[in-house]
C-alpha cells in the first residue's frame, strides 16, 4: 500500500503539520516539532514553510487508518 501525507486530526498542536510529516517519514514527532522550531528560529523561512504546508497538505479523512 503506498503511504500518503496527511496533516494529523489527533496529534495536533498547531494543524497538524509535524505529526503528519513525522508520520509520514516514520520519526518521532517530538524530533520532527524540535527542527521545525529551529527553522523557525533560525532559517527564517521556516515559519512560511509552515504556513504552505498546512494549506497544502490535507487533512486525515475521518475514516482513515494507518497501513
């Protein structure tokens, strides 16, 4: 079965966006919110990624289960 990005429904602080990618790249999603904090704060564009990312990757459907 091929995987598939989804911003989280159930793991969320923000929208969703770490636990998604995190899920998605098999990582922890504590390690996946640390780096996104440091591009926040340190690459500048991090917060702008961000935002994109969270109007581009859509959510989990209520139905949906992990593979």
């Amino acid at each position: 079965m091929e995987k598939k990005l989804y911003r989280s429904r159930t793991d969320k602080k923000v929208c969703g966006v770490c636990a998604g990618l995190a899920k998605y790249m098999g990582m922890d999603v504590s390690v996946m919110r640390l780096i996104t904090v440091l591009l926040i704060l340190f690459a500048g564009g991090g917060l702008l990624a961000y935002l994109i990312c969270a109007l581009v990757i859509p959510e989990e459907p209520d139905n949906y289960i992990e593979g």
